[in-house]
C-alpha cells in the first residue's frame, strides 16, 4: 500500500544523533555546506514520491520503505560506485550516509536488502509494461527545481556521447548459437522436451556438454560451418515442438535463428551469409539487448548514453538536463531531437544554441533546428574533405579541383543532377552534395570561441564512466544500464552543486578573513603611530 512519507524526521530526544556526538563532531555533521548536508537538501529532499504511487496497492498490503530512501540509495550506490553489501553498511552504520539519507536518529531504520531489490525489480517491471521509465521522470522533477533555485540558464545546449561495452564475451556465431540453445535447455522444464525423437534428444544432450569454444578452437572453418547447418536445423525442430512455452531464454533462441538461418522449402534450414547479419542482431545470450558497433576502429557490444548539458558563459554551473541510452548500433544524430524536447521541459528559457560534433549531423537535425529557431554548432564535419569543391550562386554552379587548383566546366544534365568532366571520365553531383560543402564551410567558419563551448561536454562524459573498469558496463539488459545512467547523471549534478555552494561559502570565508585582517592591521597602525607620539612626549 502507498503512503507518502514527509521529507523532514522528527528528531528523537533520546536517540538523535546530535546528542551523541562532541561539539566537534556536531559542527562537522550540521555544516549545511558538506556533502552530506548537500546531497539530502539537493537530492532526497526533492524526490516527489507520488511518481512511485503506481508500483504500489492502493487498498492493500503492508505500507512501503520510504521511497525518498529507497532512491537515495540507489543514487549514492552509483555515485560512490559501491558494492551492495558496502551500501547497505553505510547505510546502517556511517552517520553521514545516513544523514544524507535524512536518517538523523540512531533509530530510524533502513529499508531492508529485499525491500530496496523488490523495489528495483517493480521499477523495470512497470517500465516493460508502461514504458515509462519513474527514475527518469524522477530525474527530470529533481533537475528542474535546481534549474530553478540556481537560475541555471538554458539557452545553450551541448551534446556528446559514449559508447559502453557490456560485460559479456565476443562470441563467434558458433558460439552465439550454441550459448543460447544450451542457456534454454538448462532453464526450461524437462518435460516440454517430450516431444523431440530420442535420436534429437541425444544430440541435444552432447551439445549440452560440449564446450562451444573448444570446439571452435579444434574444428576447421569448414566443420564449424557444418556444425552450424546440424544446430540449426535441431533449433527449429525445438521451435516448432515447443510452442505453448514462453520464456525470456526462448525468446532469445528463436530471435538467434531467425538471424542467423533461412528456412527455405527445397533446400531446408540454411545458414545465412555474414553480411546479412544485423549490427542489431542478438550478441550474447546473456545480455540480447544490446548491440554491435564499429566506432574509432574498435568493436563494441553494448550500450550508447547520451549526454545533454547547459553551457552557458553566466551560468553559477552546469546541469545535466538529459540523459539517454540506446543500443550501441544508434547513431549520435538520433539522439538530437529527443534530448532536446527532454531539456526544454525543465528549462526556463529557450534553447537558441545547441553545440555538438560532427556526428549529429543529418538533414532532419538541419531542418528540426531550423524550424524551432536554433543555433545549431557542428565542431567538424564527417568524411574526408571532397576533392571537388562546389559553390552555387544564383543558379550558377562553379567547381574548383582543389587537387589541381583549375575551374571544372558543370554541365546540368536532364534528371537535374550536375555533371563534370574529369581524367578517368565523369563526375556527378546532386543538390544535397553541393548544400553538404556549403554547410561544410559554414562549421569551418564558426569562430573559436564558439566552438569550444561544445568539449566541455566530454569532462560529463568522462565523470559518467569514471567508476568503470575498460568502460565497460556492470550490469546486462537495456534498462538496466540506462537507470545507471540516469542514477550516475543524478550524482554528477549534485556535486557540481556541492561544489559551487563550498565555494561561495570558501569565498565568504575569505571576505570575513580579509575584513579582520584589514581590521587588524588598521588598529595595529593606528597604536603604532600613537605609541610613538607617546614616546615622543615623554621625551619631551
């Protein structure tokens, strides 16, 4: 049963903490200014737990751990990139992570291991079903407040992202097939089974022993192909026996065949060819929903996060504004309109600038941007720079060979393209070739100034992956590593906060400083100089 809990404890006259601890440690605990302090009034303080009301019954069952907790935990865990055993002992036993948690009696008690992952377990399980995801919108709610508060402008925009492997293995297609049947053979009841001949049921049960790498390690190409033709064909006899089962295991088995063979009616089932398979196409068993990607000449299975941030020169400091996650086949590009819409939500003011690198670029950004009246600021320009450069000027196409230096003669031909003669014959060009240069010279022109303001983005980057080891994922599934994201992204503002109120409170520290020191010295003159007229007169 839901039931909201309020954001302030009533303070125990007997088990609060305060009266435990000497005047020293007292001062370090209620100094609003530390991290502790901080993370509560910035984070915790602000979860609106109503977003969570869905998870829970409203006429029955026993009433829920407090949420605000709950999801401080889950934030604190990612942002101390802590193990769940170590965040449960700080939880219980560390007086700051209690106090940020706005546990302040020795009493209060925390939500328990099975709680806080039935908890996690609801949140996925909603969003499978719904499709929205509460951490995100409880992100959004958090973020915009401290827009707000802070009067963060968001005029400016800036965009980058990265791309994070998941914790699984390269597999060849040998073992990828293998993995997945033998993965839903040791998961599914034994008597779904029954319908196979014992001659399949025998062949099932050696692949079952067999150890896919050390047979690709001893067979040839040639018989790791044949192999391949064998397990498909007693994959589809299991497909089509097994029909009334569902389960996650089976799911993936029959998308792995799908991808991975033909089923054709003279010839049976056939191995598809390597370039048929899908960048998007099932790379582990253990993790089925992230994908390939080839990016910087290093391969990649896992996920692309999106990071959309404020950068504007006025700003006390910069917020996150959107955080999103894709499998690793999407393009940068694609990610440009939504984080976009996401941040002017909780943004005050309109966003007129967006800076990012080449890779955003595409015609629907080019025209998205335009239509909503936005700077949009490419840092390059994907693809070698063209040996033909092209300028159109009142209908008039000229053409330079750069590689030459000579004017080409452009000849229009009667489909509308353009046409140049060159030495090994001809050259064509369409409108959208010659707009691309000319956009192009346009990013080659952006001053400096302008054009920085975009890398500053990658210390984001670099702070959501810093708790990895070889930027690679702790966790498998899509939704799973984008609540990382999101939880990690959470952190990152609170402490871009922390930081800006330490060092207004450092500066204040130093004004009082200079203010005494100026005191100081002023008294000190001042009875220096009536000091000597003293000696003086008693002289006289």
């Amino acid at each position: 049963m839901f039931r909201k809990t309020e954001p302030t404890h009533q303070l125990s006259m007997y088990s609060g903490v305060y009266q435990h601890l000497t005047k020293t440690s007292n001062s370090i605990y209620k100094d609003k200014n530390l991290w502790h302090n901080i993370f509560y009034k910035e984070i915790v303080s602000r979860i609106d737990e109503t977003l969570f009301a869905p998870l829970f019954s409203e006429t029955s069952g026993a009433p829920n751990a407090p949420i605000r907790v709950l999801v401080g935990m889950m934030i604190l865990k990612e942002g101390e990139g802590c193990s769940d055993q170590k965040l449960f002992e700080n939880a219980r036993f560390n007086l700051l992570f209690r106090k940020a948690l706005g546990l302040v009696n020795m009493d209060d008690s925390v939500p328990t291991e099975s709680t806080y992952y039935l908890f996690r377990k609801n949140i996925g399980e909603y969003f499978k079903k719904t499709g929205i995801d509460l951490l995100e919108a409880c992100f959004q709610q958090i973020t915009k407040g401290q827009i707000i508060d802070y009067q963060v402008s968001g005029q400016s925009l800036r965009m980058d992202s990265k791309l994070i492997g998941s914790n699984i293995a390269f597999y060849s297609r040998y073992e990828l097939v293998h993995k997945s049947l033998v993965l839903f053979y040791k998961s599914t009841p034994k008597e779904h089974f029954k319908l196979l001949s014992d001659e399949k049921l025998a062949r099932l049960d050696s692949y079952v022993k067999e150890k896919s790498a050390d047979t690709v390690y001893r067979s040839t190409k040639e018989q790791v192909k044949e192999k391949l033709g064998e397990l498909g064909t007693l994959i589809y006899s299991i497909i089509q026996s097994i029909t009334a089962f569902q389960s996650t295991d089976y799911g993936t088995l029959k998308q792995v065949f799908k991808e991975q063979y033909d089923v054709e009616e003279d010839a049976g089932i056939q191995l598809k060819a390597n370039k048929e398979i899908s960048a998007k196409s099932i790379q582990s068993p253990h993790d089925p929903e992230c994908d390939y990607r080839r990016k910087n000449d290093e391969d990649t299975k896992g996920y692309s996060h999106n990071i959309a941030e404020t950068c504007d020169e006025n700003n006390p400091m910069n917020i996150i504004t959107d955080v999103q996650t894709a499998p690793a086949s999407k393009a940068d590009n694609e990610f440009t309109k939504p984080a976009t819409t996401n941040s002017q939500k909780l943004l005050q003011d309109k966003i007129t600038n967006i800076h990012t690198d080449g890779a955003y670029h595409s015609e629907d950004n080019q025209t998205f941007t335009r239509e909503e009246g936005i700077n949009f600021y490419l840092t390059g320009f994907q693809g070698a720079v063209p040996r033909y450069e092209l300028t159109k000027d009142d209908h008039t196409i000229r053409c330079i060979d750069t590689k030459e230096n000579v004017e080409v003669e452009v000849v229009t031909t009667p489909k509308g393209k353009y046409r140049i003669k060159t030495g090994k014959g001809y050259r064509y060009f369409t409108d959208k070739e010659i707009e691309k240069q000319v956009l192009r010279k346009e990013i080659a022109q952006i001053p400096r100034e302008i054009a920085n303001k975009r890398n500053n983005v990658e210390a984001s980057i670099y702070q959501l992956a810093y708790p990895l080891r070889k930027d690679k994922t702790k966790y498998r599934g899509f939704f799973k590593n984008k609540i990382w994201a999101i939880l990690r992204c959470t952190w990152i503002n609170c402490v871009r906060i922390a930081k800006y109120i330490m060092g207004i409170a450092k500066n204040e520290a130093e004004k009082v400083n200079n203010t005494l020191l100026s005191v100081l010295l002023t008294f000190l003159i001042e009875n220096l100089f009536n000091f000597k007229a003293f000696r003086l007169r008693s002289n006289d």
